[in-house]
C-alpha cells in the first residue's frame, strides 16, 4: 500500500529499535492495517482472528512495550480511493481495465460490510480495554501522520507509505512482540539527510510512479528515473515545476541545476573556444609532428626520445578536454530531461490538483486545533470483556482473566507511581516483591511477585491452576502449528513455602516508580549475594591453591634423566665365554657388574635385554 517500491527505497535509512524505544511513548496504530495483516493467514484456523489478534496485541503494546498506543479507524474514502481500489481488483483478478466504470463526482464507495463489521467489533474491544478510538475522515494513516506532526503522538504504527505524504516524522512499520528482530524506524530526518528528500519531493514521486489514488502514474517512469528528476529541484519548487511541465510550457527545466558544478556557464569566450589538436600518440596537446621536433611537455621522456604511448582509457587533462566533457555531459542531462518531459506532457490532467491537496491537507479528523482530539487511557472494564470475548470467542473466563494480568499490572503500577495508595492488583493481589532480574530478547525486566489476599490461598490457586490448565489446552492447543507472534505468555504460578505467588514480567522503570523502596531492597539483597558469591568463589579457588601446594610438597615430578642414568657401561666378554654363562654370571650380582660384561660386538636389541634383565 502506498508508492510502490518506496519502502525499499527508504530501508537503508531505517533506524533498528527495540522495545526499549517505546516506552511511556504515544503512538497512533492504523486499525485497519492490524486488521487485515495475518486475518488471511489464521482465517481458518481460529475463530474471529481480528479479535484475537487485537486482544493480543494491545495486550503486548501496552504492557510489553510499555507504549499508550491511539487507535484510529478509516473513514470515508475518497472517489479517486474508490475507483483506484476497484481497478486494483479488476487488475487482480484479470478483468478489462476497459470496463471499470466511471466514478461519479464526489461519490466514493463505502468498504465492504464484512470488513465494516470487524472494525466494529475491533472498536468496541479496545473502548472495553479504556484504548482511545479516533475516527479520520477520510484515510486512517493521514490521522496518524497529523497526530505525530503535531504532537500529539510520538510515532506512527503503519505500512503504508502514504503516511510520510501526509506528513508523519516517525513511522514505525511493524511491531512484532514475541520476536528477537528489533523493528524499523524510520525517521523523516534521516530520509532528508540520506536522500535530500522532503515531504513534497515524495508527492511527487507518488505522481511520477503511482499511488493508491492513481495507480498508473506517468507511463515510462519508474522510482529511480522520478527519484533523479525531483532531487534536482528543491521542495519549494518541484510542484510548481510540475505544474508547468504537465501544462506544455517550453521552459520546463531552466533553473534545474541547483549548483554551477552541473553545468558549463555560458559565455563569449565558451562560445567561440577553438578546441586544440592532440597527439594522435601520448594524447596531449600538440600534434604529433610537432612532437617529433620538440618532445611533449607533459611527457615524462628526456629529451630526444619522443612522446610515450598513451594507455587504454587515457583521458586528456587539459582545459580545453575537460571543457568538453562538461559540455558532453550537460547536453546528455538535457536530453535526459526533455525525455522525463515529455513523458510528462504527454499525460493529461498532471498532476492531479485533487490528489496534491489531499496529501497538504492538515485536517483529517473531527477535531480543530483550539480544541484537538480527545486521547485519554481509562481501566479495563474486566467484567465487560469477560463476557464480550466470552461470547465472541467462546474462551473460558478463569482464561480470559489470566491473558489480561499484565494489562491489568502495568495500569496498576503507573497508577500506584502517580497515587501510592494501599490499594489492590484486581481487588485480589497485592504487591509481594521483586524475584529476580529477567533478560528477555536482549532487554531487562523485573519478575514481580503478586500475592493473592484470601484465606485458603493453597486450595484457591491449586483450583486455578487446574482449571486454567485444562482451559489453555481446550483453547490454545488450537493454534499450535501456527506461528501467531502476538500471544502473550500470561502469568506463571509460583509455589514458595506453601504459598503460591503469580509472577508477571514488568517494565523496570515503572516498578522503580510504583515502589522506589521495594525496588532499593531488592538491588541491595543481589548485591549481598553477588558478594557472597565472589568470596566463596575466592574462598574454594584459595583452598584448591593450598591443596595443589601439598601435593606438589609431598613429591616433586623427577626429569627423564634423573630417572636413567645417561651413560651405560658396557659389558666385555672374556675370550672363550659365550652369552649365556655371561648372563648367569650376571644374575648373582649387582647392576654394575652387568654393565661390565657388555660387549661391543653384540646387537642393540641384545645389550638391551641384558641390560635390563
């Protein structure tokens, strides 16, 4: 949706956050754009996918991202929206463009009733959850980019390009909760500066290639040739120039060139220069027989030996050459010019006024500026959604109420940061302390403990436990095989001395402003404990040092050589005696006489085997 081809265009400018960045940040979520994203994928497999899909996420945003997101929803769409829509699922499905009906004047097409009905059921979910809905006039992302240009949000949640057309700073183009990828940024800053791009260069980009108002665009135009034609204009004038191209002027690209380095000033003396002849052998300036007489001065040869032989590709440096060039190089500019001219020309009503006020236009919700829109964050009315997603999704309330605990924990901690009075998580669960330190995808979390204030607290939590067991396998074991990406793991149950404890991942920061002192006390206690740990480490590694030392004391591992002797002596046999008699003469007595009997003349191996025998 939007320009084609204009995401890619901007990916390289991209900013890669993390959950980190949208905290306690206002964003404004394109609806629709939720809506329709994976009800394709899941249609089948799961009952009302776009109010799962929404219970989900909003779960996740507010709670996981630690964002106040502001939902907006589509209005009216505009006639141009109306018939381009139409001629996209003529194009799809392989009918004549031929007989796509006219659209009337002023009339539009109303969505489909379906898709009407799920919006519907989308809005009253969030209005139950205490979400601000805001409805736009006309195009749901135009909304969300005036709200972020004029402050009332941070960052826009939407894939639809359009959305820097009208005007947004900060697009955020998906959110995926249960990913370890961080999710693209785009700034418009960053779009300036990387691309020399502004918000009216991109209109007229859209002009140039197609939008979702005018999917044909200019005929032989693509991104890149609209891309090199509006940068060459600054945003002051590129719709202006526009306007005169499309409208048959013949001075449609005098002052194009932004700067004197594009193109060659013209003059009298540029006019009547006389290009010099060159060397036919090195290249340079003078003829060849010229350089026979008097070698060539920008040669490096001594004098006598004539001109070198230029290489491939050699490219003369005089003034006279480089004129030239320039000159080349500006009349194929022009030439490329008057062609993107005259493709514009040869278009009729470009470019469409209607379309160019649509994407200025500052007014796209039911709000003015004295007043602005209403955004507020109320409580979850818990029961309501209960029984809402009780009859739409058929779930088990002990479910619904367990999937809703971290909403219901992050609105209690930002209302305990603002009014710390003793109050209670549900009007069940109090704050019980801070388990310990989690990483998850690279960030930190706190796992806060919550106490259950009843009596009988083990037989309560066991029928729960049970309870929401069975009911996560009756509801959840159906989307197994699919990879969602938006479910939220819910609380865990937490046995600790008989008591049982839900555990729930929270912002560190928002715990740190609930409950400053229980936040001290669990940081004091891990530093104890890292200390302990160090001195016991230092402790054992002193102990396996001291022990290493005795054995080493006990006895010390003697060389090869101290072993053996390095000399051996060998054994002469008297004339007259054979090996055996030497050898039973040797039995009897020390080692020393058997080195004395050995004899030169015997083999290695022999001597050997006396020796040690």
């Amino acid at each position: 949706m939007g320009v084609g081809g204009l995401w890619d265009l901007l990916k390289p400018y991209a900013r890669l956050e993390g959950p980190d960045f949208l905290v306690n940040k206002r964003v404004a979520v394109d609806l629709s754009f939720w809506i329709v994203q994976h009800e394709t994928a899941i249609k089948a497999r799961v009952r009302n996918p776009h109010l799962r899909l929404i219970f989900f996420r909003t779960i996740n945003l507010f709670s996981k991202f630690g964002a106040f997101p502001v939902f907006v929803t589509d209005g009216t769409p505009s006639p141009l929206k109306s018939r381009a829509r139409i001629a996209r699922f003529f194009h799809a499905s392989g009918i004549d463009l031929s007989d796509l009906p006219v659209a009337e004047e002023g009339v539009s097409i109303e969505r489909n009733t379906a898709f009407s009905k799920c919006v519907q059921e989308c809005v009253e979910l969030l209005e139950l959850f205490g979400m601000p809905v805001l409805k736009a006039k006309g195009e749901a992302e135009a909304l969300c980019a005036q709200l972020d240009s004029e402050g009332y949000v941070d960052a826009c949640v939407t894939a639809d390009s359009d959305a820097f057309l009208f005007g947004a700073k900060c697009v955020i183009k998906f959110v995926r909760p249960n990913s370890k990828e961080p999710f693209e940024c785009y700034h418009m800053s960053d779009i300036e500066a990387g691309l020399g791009l502004k918000r009216k260069h991109l209109i007229a980009i859209s002009l140039l290639v197609g939008n979702d108002h005018d999917l044909n665009g200019v005929q032989g135009i693509g991104l890149d040739t609209a891309l090199r034609f509006v940068q060459a204009f600054s945003e002051d004038e590129i719709l202006n120039r526009l306007h005169e191209i499309g409208s048959g002027d013949s001075p449609i690209f005098q002052g194009a060139i932004k700067s004197l380095d594009d193109c060659v000033p013209v003059s009298s003396e540029s006019s009547l220069k006389i290009k010099y002849s060159h060397c036919s052998l090195c290249g340079h300036p003078g003829s060849k027989r010229a350089h026979f007489k008097s070698s060539c001065e920008y040669c490096s040869t001594s004098n006598g030996e004539g001109c070198m032989k230029k290489p491939e590709g050699f490219k003369c440096d005089c003034s006279s050459c480089d004129m030239d060039r320039r000159e080349k190089e500006q009349k194929k500019q022009e030439n490329w010019r008057i062609k993107v001219c005259n493709k514009i020309a040869m278009e009729s009503n470009f470019p469409n006024d209607e379309i160019i006020k649509m994407y200025l236009c500052s007014n796209h919700g039911d709000f003015t500026e004295e007043v602005g829109p209403c955004i507020s964050w109320g409580s979850p009315n818990t029961e309501m959604l209960v029984d809402f997603l009780a009859f739409h999704q058929h779930w088990e309330p002990s479910y619904i109420r367990r999937m809703m605990l971290p909403m219901l924990s992050t609105v209690f901690l930002r209302e305990m940061a603002i009014n710390p009075v003793k109050t209670l998580l549900y009007g069940q669960y109090e704050f019980d302390s801070i388990q310990r330190l989690k990483i998850r995808y690279g960030h930190q979390f706190y796992v806060v403990k919550w106490k259950k204030t009843v009596p009988a607290l083990g037989s309560i939590m066991n029928s729960i436990l049970s309870e929401e067991s069975d009911m996560q396998q009756d509801v959840v074991d159906v989307d197994e095989s699919l990879d969602l990406g938006d479910e939220s793991e819910g609380p865990r149950i937490h046995v600790e001395e008989g008591s049982c404890y839900l555990l729930t991942d929270e912002n560190m920061d928002i715990v740190r402003a609930a409950f400053p002192e229980e936040v001290d006390r669990f940081l004091h206690e891990k530093e104890l404990k890292e200390s302990k740990r160090k001195k016991s480490s230092s402790l054992r590694s002193e102990g396996t040092n001291e022990k290493s030392e005795l054995k080493s004391s006990r006895g010390v591992q003697l060389s090869i050589t101290e072993f053996y002797r390095s000399t051996k002596v060998q054994i002469q046999l008297k004339p007259g005696e054979d090996l055996p008699r030497v050898s039973d003469s040797q039995g009897d007595g020390t080692s020393k006489e058997k080195r004395k009997v050995s004899n030169p003349n015997l083999s290695k191996s022999v001597r050997r085997r006396l020796l040690f025998k």
